[in-house]
C-alpha cells in the first residue's frame, strides 16, 4: 500500500476543479483512464498488477481506463503516486471542449497600418491554447506585405499559396510562387511577400516554435 501525504495546495486545487466543473461527474475521465492504461502498457502490467501497485482495487482500475468510475481524492492521490506525476496534472492535461473550436465569426482580423495591402485572419486564437499558430493573409494586387524584410525570432514558417501568384523575398532573394507552392521560413530569417499582379492573392501560414 502507498503510504498518502495531502497538500493544502492540491487539496485547494481539487475543491476549486470540483466547485467549477459542478461536481466530479462532470470530468472527461478520459484522459485519466488512458494515462493509466498508456502506463501500464510501458511497464508491462496487468490491471492486477497495477492494482496492487498502487494499492487501488482491479475493478476501480478498470472502471478508470474505460472512462467510468467516481474516483475520491484518495484514490486520485494513489493514482498520482503511482504515476509519479503530481496530483494537479491528472486536471491540467483535460481538455476544455470550448478550446477545441474557433468559429469564423467569432475570429478577429489583424490589419497593417495600410488597410489595403494586407489582413491577416488568426485562425488558432488565443483561448485554443496550441502551440501552432494558423493565420491567413490576403494580398492585394501590386502591393508588398512590408516596405522592408520582418523576421520571426523563435518562430519557423510555413506558407502555402491558397490563390493567386505571388514572390517571397527571402534575404536578398526573390522566388516566384504559384498556387500549391509551399515555402519554409526558418526564424530569424528576413522575409516578405510581393504581389506584382493585378490580382488579390491569398496566403495560409503556419507558425511553430523553432527548435534553434
């Protein structure tokens, strides 16, 4: 049996998730259940053998891998024990459903200080919580996203032609682009995007942290 030592700290946290999600049915259990059984499967466990691991019983375990279940806070802190990860990240890692959608509608447009070169379209606004970053852009014709180059400085760049022709200036570089064309922009790299024709074009981007 493992021996349990409760927070102040962790025992707030879980009385204020309980008090905002009204009551403990209201959990997505999901996540729980397959961290467990992720767990067990890379340690090569039964249910039984977990079970006695972490001192909670195989019925229990199995009720928690397949979402179900009413766990307590005791049991929460084997479970949190035997993982070895800390109690709180059992509800920081459930995902809010809310975050999970961004409707058109809802999405606000970035415009630079000359309203008829370009507006930028935040696909993956703030409340998503991702780590990537969708913007699309719309260039009108015989315009440039910037008089000079702009750099990400941790961010690495994908932009994939949607519409339209349209140049990249990468450094002192300039490279023709066709719809479908796709270009990579690693971070600190001095760019911009030129379209010499007549024409509107349009742009997706896809932003990520860099890993240099």
């Amino acid at each position: 049996m493992v021996s349990i030592k409760f927070s102040g700290l962790n025992i707030l946290f879980i009385n204020d998730y309980f008090n905002k999600q009204k009551g403990f049915k209201r959990m997505k259990l999901r996540l729980i259940g397959r961290t467990i059984r992720n767990y067990r499967k890379n340690t090569n466990m039964t249910i039984r053998e977990f079970a006695e691991y972490s001192g909670i019983s195989t019925s229990l375990i199995s009720q928690l891998e397949r979402g179900h279940g009413n766990p307590s806070l005791t049991v929460l802190e084997l479970l949190a024990t035997a993982l070895n990860v800390p109690l709180y990240t059992l509800f920081v890692n459930d995902i809010d459903s809310n975050t999970l959608i961004s409707h058109k509608n809802d999405r606000k447009k970035i415009f630079r200080k000359d309203k008829s070169h370009i507006v930028q379209d935040i696909l993956t606004p703030d409340f998503m919580k991702s780590h990537i970053q969708l913007l699309t852009m719309e260039l009108n014709g015989n315009s440039a996203t910037t008089d000079n180059h702009y750099e990400h400085e941790d961010k690495e760049e994908i932009a994939v032609v949607i519409y339209g022709k349209v140049s990249v200036q990468l450094e002192n570089e300039i490279y023709p682009l066709e719809e479908g064309d796709v270009v990579r922009i690693p971070a600190r790299i001095n760019h911009r995007f030129i379209n010499n024709n007549d024409t509107k074009v349009t742009v997706l981007f896809v932003l990520v942290p860099s890993l240099i």
